[in-house]
C-alpha cells in the first residue's frame, strides 16, 4: 500500500515554534515513526508552502498512490483551487489537522476542502496523521 502525506504553509516549522499549539516534535522524526511502525506501507512526504505546488503533488499521487493524507494547513479555509484537485482526483484524501481548529478561531472553523474528502480528523496533535493512515488502511480493506 502506497500513501502520501501532504503538508502545507508553515508546517515545516513543527518542533521549531509554537510547541504549545503544534507541539514540540519535528514532523520527520514523527515520520520516522511511523513508518518504522508500519512497515508494510510505502509512506511518501512532501511539503510546500506554495498552493500551485500542493496541487501538482495531489495531482500526482492522485492517480499513483491508495490515499493521500492533507494538511493543508492555512489554505484549508482558503483554496478553492486545493478543493478541486482533491476532487478530480482518484485516491482518497483524508484531511488532517494537528490542532482542534473548531476549539481556535471562528475563521478555522470552515474548511473548503471536508466535503470532497473521504474524512477529516483534526485535534490530536501529530496522532492525527496516524488516526488518518489507519482509516486508510481499514476504507481498503
Ligand atoms: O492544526 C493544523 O494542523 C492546521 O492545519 C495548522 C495551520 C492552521 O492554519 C490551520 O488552521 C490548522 C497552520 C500551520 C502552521 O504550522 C506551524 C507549525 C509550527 C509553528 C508555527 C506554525
């Protein structure tokens, strides 16, 4: 099985600012994690903090892979462009939010992208990822 986490603006910067709202982890060495926890699943990363380069990326692993893991992070409430390559696409994407965005500010509350995905699972943290690889795995099943 093949999944793609996708990672959007700013979150290359976990474990490096902010560990109170995003936690105190750099997201590669909780990578190494899971993917050392979960040997059978082929488990590609990227990225960008640039919207056009998100879309090349889910257009992409859209066709290739079995699911696709977004954090879209702030283009989430923004990207109407994000919500229509996930929708042209074949794989499944499950949205991922660290932080419990309906727990922050109004504007985090709606997103653009929840009703062209499979699901969305936010609030646990970098667990997130890890909630979204396993509804992956039991949506195949
Ligand atoms: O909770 C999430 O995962 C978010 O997608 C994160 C976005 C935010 O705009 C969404 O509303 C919710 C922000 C990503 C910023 O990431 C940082 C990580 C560490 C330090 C500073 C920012």
């Amino acid at each position: 099985m093949k999944i793609q986490i996708i990672n959007g603006p700013n979150l290359n910067l976990l474990g490096v600012r902010e560990p109170e709202v995003y936690g105190g982890q750099s997201f590669v060495d909780y990578l190494e994690r899971l993917r050392v926890n979960n040997p059978g699943i082929e488990i590609g990363y990227f990225q960008s903090n640039v919207e056009g380069e998100i879309i090349n990326k889910i257009q992409e692993a859209g066709f290739e892979s079995d699911g696709i893991i977004l954090n879209a992070g702030g283009y989430t409430h923004t990207s109407v462009a994000i919500r229509d390559a996930i929708k042209a696409v074949t794989a499944p994407v499950v949205e991922v939010h660290i932080s419990n965005v309906h727990a922050r500010e109004e504007f985090r509350h709606h997103s653009l992208l929840s009703a062209v995905c499979l699901g969305v699972i936010a609030g646990f943290g970098t667990d997130s990822y890890r909630l979204a690889l396993n509804a992956l795995v039991g949506a195949k099943e």
